[in-house]
C-alpha cells in the first residue's frame, strides 16, 4: 500500500468517528432526531464517496498522464453528487439538510484535525 492510500483511509476513519461525536452532541442539545441521524449519515456517506472518486482520479492523473478535461468532469460530478444528496436532505427537511451539511464537513474536520496533530508532532520533536 502507498502512503496516499493510508493517509485517505485515515482520514475516512477519523471523518466516521467526527460523524459520531457530531450526532452525540446533536443528541446532547436537541435529543435524538432521525432527520438529522439520516442527513448527517447521507452527508458522511457522500463525502466519503466523493473523496474516493477523487482519490480515483487523481491517481489516474499521475500514473496514466491523463488529460485535465477527466479531473473536470470529475469535479463536476462530484458537485452533482453533493447537490443531489443535498436536494433529497432539503426534501426531508431542514434539519436532514442541517445534518447533512454537518456530513459534508466531517472530511474537512478530520483533515483538519489530522493536519493539526502532526504539526504538533513536529513542533514537540524540534524542541
């Protein structure tokens, strides 16, 4: 395995466990709401998908030199893939769509957060 591959999986890993503690603080302030449980599972669902297209792609690029017209289109269906899910969400309600928003976040927060950490690491090694 490469050091991509793993470093995607992290990120996969860390985004479900920021999904969980999301919908415990959710459970915490308002108490358990389905609409939400179903946005903030389809929201992680679709950000976990379309960060795999994206690692699809972009290892596409480099190992078979292929033309940016296919990142492109692949930018653009991973757009349509969020707008659908949030348009099916929106349908449900707002607080599905609320939850699902959260579930697009939940990558971003755990790329966040593992970038954090290793700054850390490498600040508490230079001293």
């Amino acid at each position: 395995m490469n050091e991509t591959y793993e470093f995607k999986n992290e990120i996969i890993k860390y985004s479900l466990f920021t999904a969980l503690i999301c919908e415990m603080v959710f459970i915490i302030i308002r108490g358990f709401n389905m609409h939400f449980a179903y946005g903030l599972m389809l929201g992680t669902a679709v950000a976990v998908l379309n960060l795999n297209i994206s690692y699809f792609i972009i290892n596409r690029f480099i190992i078979n030199k292929i033309s940016g017209l296919i990142n492109f289109f692949g930018y653009i269906i991973r757009l349509s893939i969020y707008g659908y899910a949030f348009y099916q969400s929106i349908q449900i309600g707002r607080i599905a769509a609320i939850g699902a928003v959260t579930g697009f976040l939940t990558i971003k927060i755990s790329i966040y957060y593992i970038n954090v950490i290793k700054t850390i690491k490498i600040k508490n090694q230079n001293n």
